[in-house]
C-alpha cells in the first residue's frame, strides 16, 4: 500500500521534482529487539532522510528515539509522549493527537457541543498510574469550564480483574457519596468499563480515545448492552473526503482489493482500512511539510516549514495545523455515542475544530 502511495506522489513530480525512494524494514511489535536493528539499517547502512511511519508495540514505541535522538533522523508518524518531542534533536511530527492534547480536544468538543453542563460531577479513572499526568490536566480543564471533579483515581492493578473490581467497588462508594454522575476514563481500562456497564445508567461513560474502540463494532464488550450512556471523540471512517477516497481507489486499483471502513465488514472479510488510512496520511503529511520546507530540503528547513506551516489539510480530517509547540497535527474531533441497539458508534455532531 505505501508503495501505491509513493508512486502515486512520484508521478505526481514527488517533492518540487524530486522523486521519493522508498525503503522497507520489517520489525516484531513486542519488544525492542528487532526494531532496534531495523533503526540501525535504515539510518546507518541506509542513511534515509525521514522515516515513514515509525515503531508500535509494547516495548517497541520507546525505540523510535533511536531515529529523533540518537541519529538525529526526521521522524513522521507514531505516538511521542511529550518527553520524548523534547529529547527529540530531529523533527518528530505526527498526524494524531497525543493523549494530553486528547484531553484538552475532548474537553473543547464537549463545550462546543453544549455538552458539559450535562455531565453533572466526573470522577477520572485511569486505567494505571502512567495515565495520571493526563488525568490531572484533564481535571484542571474541566474545573476551568466549571465542572466539578471531586474524584481522580488511577488503578493500580492493571491486568488484575478481581483486585481491579475490589479497588473500582470502595472507589464507586467515594464516587456516590460524591454525588458523581459522570466517569471519565483514561486508557484501556475494559474490566472497570465491563463492571461499569453492568450497572446500567447509574453512571455517564467518557471514553478519552475512541478511535481505539474501533473494533467495538465487530466484538461489542460483555455487558456494554446493558449500559447508560457512553460517549467519546473520535474518527467516523468514510471516503466522502475526496483525498481520503482517491487514495482508497488506487490502492483497490492496485492490489485488486476492497478498501471499506471496519464497521462496513462482514466478519470474514479483511480490514484493509488501516493499512490504507494510515499510509495515506503520514505520506500527505511528509508531503506537505516537505513541499513547503523548499527546494534546500534540510532537517533545519524541514523543521522551520513544520513550524510555520499553520492551518492545511491532510485526507479525512477537516481540521490539521502544525506549530512551533505543536507536532500532532489533527485537530478534528466528532462527539460519538455508543447506540447499544444497533452495536456501533453514531456519530451526534459535526466534524469539530478543537484547536478552539
């Protein structure tokens, strides 16, 4: 698929006339080992300009400094923390939001869907303690529009049910006497949200990632037919953007497949959405931000173009800007809501600018 794309780019003059050469390295998405050697072909034996995509995988994130940090090689894709962007000596940009920004976009998406005043008091739950950082802004964000948060807790048994449930159980007492009626959950917390769903409207569910639920659609969680209302911020994957559906086509064209949005599968057939989508927008991305970098194309004047470019458009998001403190570049958001008597996600507004 990235090879369509690239070619595709080079037949359309590359980058102000100068073709992309592409190279491919394969990695284990469990740990570092392999990712390391695949860090050390690509910018010693190799010695690329920017790498495409980057490294994912428990254990494997951490090894994309190799090329921001200790090559000093252009990094386009992935998920930097912000200590990583700051240990960064090289231009490390990405299309999707960190979970900070995540949490301010999600805060900016509820006020301007007049969606706050709903909430009534939010407990945050984190589905471990690496998620308090976000939790703790995602606090100050909503007592700044006047939301009370009167709990933040994150658990410390991650990967435990019954001691997860046990610790969820006097937590909820806290919550009650509280007079919580909204939970805000960060990260993958699936056996707090199972428990949670089981007990019907009692709470509002705030999913902070929902484009990690995807597959929601597919396999429902045990118990989420019984649940209250859930909402998060997400993606709805379609081709209506004409960017988006041109690269779709010439991928199907190409390998002679169908490229449709997961929650438009049957469940024999293959999702071939996110090896299509992602491609598609960090190759629109390196484009962009190259092409404005200019002919002298440097690791200085890539940065400098990233740094002013502002406002432009990458295919499916209507909203993208980039920054001299900003390296995440969607800034479109919708409100979805969970509809348990069709199994999937609905989207309840328009495309959002949450950078507002």
């Amino acid at each position: 698929m990235v090879d369509v794309l690239i070619e595709d780019l080079n037949a359309r003059g590359g980058i102000l006339g100068r073709k992309i050469e592409i190279i491919h390295r394969l990695f284990l998405p469990v740990g570092p080992l392999t990712a390391e050697v695949a860090c050390v072909e690509l910018t010693e034996d190799e010695e690329v300009f920017a790498v495409l995509n980057g490294f994912a995988g428990p254990g494997a994130e951490g090894v994309n400094e190799c090329f921001t940090d200790t090559y000093e090689t252009i990094l386009v894709g992935a998920k930097p923390t912000l200590e990583q962007l700051e240990r960064a000596r090289a231009s490390w940009i990405t299309t999707d939001m960190n979970l900070s920004r995540r949490g301010q976009a999600f805060v900016s998406l509820l006020r301007q869907t007049e969606s706050l005043e709903s909430l009534g008091k939010v407990m945050i739950w984190g589905a471990d303690p690496e998620s308090e950082p976000v939790m703790a802004e995602v606090k100050e964000l909503l007592e700044a529009e006047g939301v009370s948060v009167p709990v933040v807790t994150s658990n410390e048994n991650t990967g435990d049910e019954t001691a997860t449930i046990a610790f969820l159980e006097v937590v909820l007492e806290k919550a009650r006497s509280e007079g919580v009626s909204t939970i805000w959950f960060v990260g993958e917390a699936i056996y707090a949200m199972e428990y949670l769903f089981a007990l019907g409207d009692e709470f509002n569910l705030l999913l902070h990632n929902g484009d990690s639920l995807n597959m929601w659609s597919q396999e429902p969680p045990p118990e989420i037919e019984n649940s209250g209302l859930i909402l998060t911020n997400k993606a709805f994957d379609s081709r209506e953007d004409p960017s988006f559906a041109h690269c779709m086509d010439l991928v199907e064209e190409a390998l002679e497949i169908q490229v449709r949005p997961p929650d438009k599968l049957a469940p024999e057939e293959t999702n071939y959405w996110p090896g299509t989508a992602g491609p598609c927008q960090f190759i629109a991305l390196f484009e962009a931000v190259a092409t404005a970098a200019g002919p002298d194309l440097t690791n200085e004047t890539f940065a400098k173009a990233a740094a002013d470019i502002g406002d432009f458009s990458l295919p499916g998001y209507k909203y993208v800007s980039l920054g001299s403190d900003k390296f995440d570049a969607r800034d479109s958001l919708i409100l979805g809501r969970w509809n348990k008597d069709e199994g999937q996600w609905e989207a309840i507004s328009e495309e959002i600018n949450t950078s507002k």
